[in-house]
C-alpha cells in the first residue's frame, strides 16, 4: 500500500487539476468559437481534419506528468518487512505437573516438546533464541542465542516439576533479553516472548505483574493455551482435574500487544508456532519510491512531447 511520508506536499496536485479544467473549459470555448466561425476554407485550414481525438492525447499524458510530479514531492512510500538484526525470542514452556495430562497424545509435555523443536527448526538463523521452563520457578536453560542444537537438546531434557510460575517465566525471559550483546546498539534488542502454559499460576509473582514489566520493557508476550479442560493428572494418588487458564493468558496477551492463542492439539501447536515463526523477527519500515514516480512522470512527458510532434509537428 501507498502512503506519503509528507502528505501535506500533496497540495502541489491542486494547481494541475486547476490547469486541466482550464484545459477542458478552453477546448469547449474553442468548439463554440469553431462553430460561430464562418470562413469554412479558413477553417479547415488551421485546423486540419483527421486529428480528431488524438489532439488531446499529448495534453493529456502532460498533465499526468505533472501529477505525478506533484504527488512525487509528498515522498509515495510502501512498506516493507526489514528483517531485525539482534532480533530475540524467549521461548518459555510450562514443564508443571499438569503438564502429564493425556488428553493431549501421548500427553501435553511430549506434544509441546514436539511442536517446539519444530518452531526451533523453522525460525530464521539470524535471531537470537534462548529457551526458559517453568514450575514452581522459572529457569534459564538456554541463553539467547544462535545455537539451535542446544535449544532442541534442552527442549528434549525437559523435566515436569510442581506448581506454575507463569509471571516468574516472564521476568526471566526479560532479564535473559536484557543480556543480549548490543552490538553497538541502544537500548534491549527488539525482543518477544513466546509462552505456552497449560495450568493456572500457583506461585511467584503474578501474572498482572509480568504483564507491566513486559509492557514497560515493550516486549509483547504471545501465549499460547495448550491443553483441553477435560485434563486430569493423578498427583499423590489423586486425580486431579487441570483446565487451562485461558483468560490470564490472554490477558497477558493483550496488554503487551503480543497474540494469544489457543491448542488442544501437537497439529494445532505445530500451526501456531508456524504463524508465529513467520511474524516474529521483522518490523515494518516505509520505502521510499519517489523514483518510480520520477520515472513515470519521465516517461509521461516523453510521450507527450513525441505524440505531439508525430501528429502536429510541434512540441505540445
């Protein structure tokens, strides 16, 4: 899509739809005069039969020019993804008990697994990934960085632990960022959080908490709610129901301007993790293309000037 960078430039578009309507005003004051005139063999003289229509056709590519020209000073921009240099991704899994539960086959955990390492697989070399878990505490396995084969080995080596800490997860994720070289750069590195969590926070801060630190670091936390609320884990010989918290995810979701997202299945996990990989990474930076409208105004005026010299000898 078009959008100018100094719209107010636009105006400069006015004086030619002033002149074209002088253009079309004259051309019939002229059909009024020609038809008042009464020297037909003078007439025809000055204005030759056979031009017809094509006698505008140099006008009006002129006037088009300098449309164009004028539109050009507004600075026309498209917009384009620029890939992010010292882009970074947190992924952050919930390895708390629930996470056992076989309403998801085999079971949640090993689903996750799955569908993460494919989102490890899928995401562009050039970004920075580091990996947290998250139990009772949140955890650091993999720093951000490039090396993916330590990420899908932490991935494998995940162990299941008691409680949830989804705001702690968060608060990890943003320190493991801030430690992310700068490279010559200022500030944190464009950065987001990717959480799946299948379960309700039962320990460390809270989750409203995770959300304004997120959002003052602005960070956007995706989060992902993994699992079916007919879930059941036998904890301590006892089968315990273990729905998924849909509404604090969602909630973190929205007030970091991150996605939420919901799966119940590895095949619905493996498509958001997907979508996700293709939109995480990049920002959108205007182009500018006021050459092309050079370009065309150029081209314009060339066919102006030699139509008008093929069919009237003259230059416009």
């Amino acid at each position: 899509m078009i959008r100018f960078l100094q719209p107010w430039w636009l105006l400069a578009v006015l004086p030619v739809f002033a002149l074209a309507a002088f253009y079309v005003w004259r051309q019939l004051h002229r059909r009024a005069y020609a038809m008042r005139f009464t020297n037909v063999d003078l007439l025809r003289t000055l204005a030759p039969k056979g031009l017809g229509w094509r006698r505008h056709v140099p006008a009006t590519a002129f006037l088009l020019c300098l449309l164009v020209l004028g539109t050009a000073l507004a600075r026309p921009a498209v917009d384009t993804k620029e890939p992010l240099e010292r882009a970074t991704v947190m992924l952050a899994i919930d390895v708390s008990l629930s996470m056992q539960a076989d309403d998801v086959a085999p079971n949640r955990l090993e689903a996750a697994q799955e569908a993460a390492k494919q989102f490890v697989g899928e995401l562009p070399e050039s970004y920075n990934l580091g990996l947290v878990s998250f139990a009772k505490a949140a955890n650091v396995l993999v720093p951000p960085g490039k090396d993916r084969d330590a990420v899908t080995s932490a991935i494998d080596g995940l162990v299941l632990a008691e409680a949830t800490a989804t705001g702690e997860a968060v608060f990890t994720c943003l320190e493991a960022i801030r430690s992310v070289p700068a490279d010559g750069a200022a500030g944190i590195p464009p950065a987001r959080i990717v959480l799946l969590s299948d379960g309700f926070r039962t320990s460390g801060r809270s989750v409203e908490e995770a959300a304004a630190a997120a959002q003052a670091a602005n960070v956007p936390v995706s989060t992902i709610a993994f699992g079916t609320d007919t879930g059941q884990v036998d904890i301590g010989g006892q089968l315990q129901r273990v729905p998924v918290d849909r509404l604090a995810l969602a909630e973190l979701a929205e007030t970091t301007e991150g996605y939420f997202y919901e799966a119940a299945s590895v095949s619905e996990l493996k498509q958001v993790y997907q979508d996700m990989g293709s939109s995480i990474g990049f920002r959108t930076e205007p182009r500018e293309v006021t050459q092309w409208y050079a370009g065309l105004a150029l081209l314009l005026a060339l066919c102006a000037g030699a139509l008008s010299l093929l069919w009237s000898s003259r230059m416009i």
